[in-house]
C-alpha cells in the first residue's frame, strides 16, 4: 500500500466538480494520501480587513468558481454502482481561521433581517497543541476540525459547482466526519474522482452564520479503499460515537425522510430488522440532526450511537 501526498498549486486545484477533469494522481485502493489545503475561499493569508487578502491566483471561471479543492484522484478499480470508503486517519489545521455574518443577500440574512451594513468579521488564531482557537475579539472556541467537501462528480456532463451536497459527496458540511471517522460515498463515475477541500476548524449543526470557522489544512491524510460488497444510495459515515446516514433535498423534511430511509437500511443491515422494527427502535435511540441549511440544497444526518441497541 502507498502513501501520497498532494499539496495545493496550479495543477492540484479546482473549484468545481466535473467527470472530465484530469486525474492529477491515480492510486490503487488500500492507498492513502496527504493532502495540504487551502480554506475554501483560496486564502493565502489572514484577511488584514475584511474582504481584502492574498487570494491564490491565477484562477479560471467557471472551473475555479466554487471552494478549492485538491484532487482530482482516481482510483484504480472505483466504478460506479461500488462504494468509496474513505478512512479519515488526521486533520491538521492550518494556524489562521476566519468566519462572518450578515451583511451580504444570503437567504438566512435576509430572513434574520440582518442583510443591511457591514458584515461582521472575526479573524482566529488556531493553537492546535491545545484545540482552542481565538478571535481577535477575544472568543476562545474548542476546535474540532473536518472537512466540509469530500466527494466525487456525478455521471453528468458539463461542470458542476462545489455548493451543494450530492449522493456522491461534495459538500456535506457533515461536522461528525472528524479524524477517526470512516464516510462511505457511492461511485457516480470510473475512477471517482475524488476531491477534498473547506477546512473547517469547528462549526455547529446547521452552520447557521453561513460560513463556519474557515481555516486551510496542513495535513488532511486520507486512506481509500473500494468496495464492491457495499451499495449505497446516498452518503454514510461511521464516526467514534455512532453511525450515520445523510439526506440532501431542497425541502428540509425530504432530506429528513431520505435520513431516516438511510438508517433504517443500516439498522436492517446491522442486525437484520424489518423496517417497521427499525423504525420503532429508532423512534427510541436515533437521533436527527440539521447538517446544514445554508448550501441551497439542506443536508440532515441520522445518528445511530454505538451501543445504543445491545
């Protein structure tokens, strides 16, 4: 098995998804790789003031439009109809962050009413020796970094941007998915394509303010393996507090019910349930979560604790 690494520059970075891009590395399943980050806006530095920094250039649009991301890798073997395992073994993050709220036309601004004047600004510094990060206004927040994107295009033509989730990852915003985690993504293409990028050093359930606590990465390891015995029709996870299923639909509820459709599969798989027995149990010891309400399409993960059935 081989380890890689890939670090952000011209030819590694992109800010879209699409089936016809360039592999920039192709690996067998088993490998792992390390990859550098930058934050989701192609930061390269702290931002002095807000909206002004050194950005990563040149840029292309449409294809640098969305969050960098790092990739694309194919996978030996990976088609579609298997399954990606991706085994989450570290997340570094970088020693600079950022987050903002309001003051942009973004729907949850404008239904908190809080579009009008400036946005508001914090600059982090991250101290990764202690997880504790500190905004220049003095907030200490306990960091617990993932990464937002982590998926592979779908079998469509054309370029497709880096803003939703989708049934073969992309941005998921799945704040679970920390180190020690293992996600399981449903192959769209041959190869998969896999991409990674939009640290996040901490973000609640829903990521309300609209961007989390956005931070590049120093070192994102990451170990692939394909599975042919695993079909999946949307994204699941098995982190060190439970299992996961995922739901993405522009209407909350539809997202909720996609969820919930992912556990009960699970639970039938786990111990071999009937459905409505699965879902009487889960009635006692699943627990839904907002992912995320603020990437157009909403994402709600099911939660099956270790342990909670014995």
């Amino acid at each position: 098995m081989a380890h890689y690494s890939i670090y952000p520059e011209r030819s590694t970075l992109h800010g879209s998804f699409s089936k016809d891009f360039e592999p920039v590395l192709t690996i067998d399943s088993g490998d792992s790789i390390c990859f550098t980050t930058l934050d989701a806006g192609w930061g390269l530095e702290p931002f002095t003031a807000p909206g002004i920094r050194k950005r990563f250039e040149p840029r292309e649009r449409p294809k640098d439009g969305g969050h960098a991301l790092c990739g694309p890798v194919f996978i030996r073997g990976a088609e579609p109809g298997m399954t990606l395992e991706i085994k989450i073994n570290e997340i570094l993050p970088g020693s600079w962050g950022w987050n903002s709220a309001g003051g942009f036309p973004h729907p949850v601004n404008i239904s908190l009413g809080l579009v009008d004047g400036e946005e508001y600004h914090l600059n982090w510094k991250l101290d990764r020796d202690v997880m504790i990060g500190t905004s220049d206004k003095g907030h200490k927040v306990t960091l617990r970094p993932f990464m937002g994107i982590m998926g592979m295009p779908p079998d469509e033509p054309g370029i497709h941007p880096t803003a939703p989730p989708r049934c073969c990852g992309g941005n998921l915003d799945c704040k679970e998915l920390t180190a020690g985690s293992t996600l399981y993504l449903p192959i769209a293409v041959s190869g998969g394509l896999f991409s990674v990028g939009d640290g996040h050093a901490v973000q609640g359930d829903g990521e309300v303010g609209v961007p989390a606590l956005e931070c590049p990465m120093d070192a994102v390891h990451l170990e692939f393996r394909v599975r042919e015995d695993m079909k999946l029709a949307m994204p699941r996870a098995k982190t060190p507090n439970g299992w996961i299923t995922m739901g993405f639909h522009e209407d909350l509820n539809e997202a909720t019910i996609i969820a919930l459709n992912g556990m009960l599969d699970l639970m039938c798989d786990l111990y071999g349930f009937e459905r409505k027995e699965a879902l009487a149990l889960s009635s006692l010891v699943v627990d839904l979560r907002i992912t995320q309400i603020v990437n157009g399409i909403r994402g709600v993960h099911a939660v099956l604790p270790h342990g909670a059935i014995k």
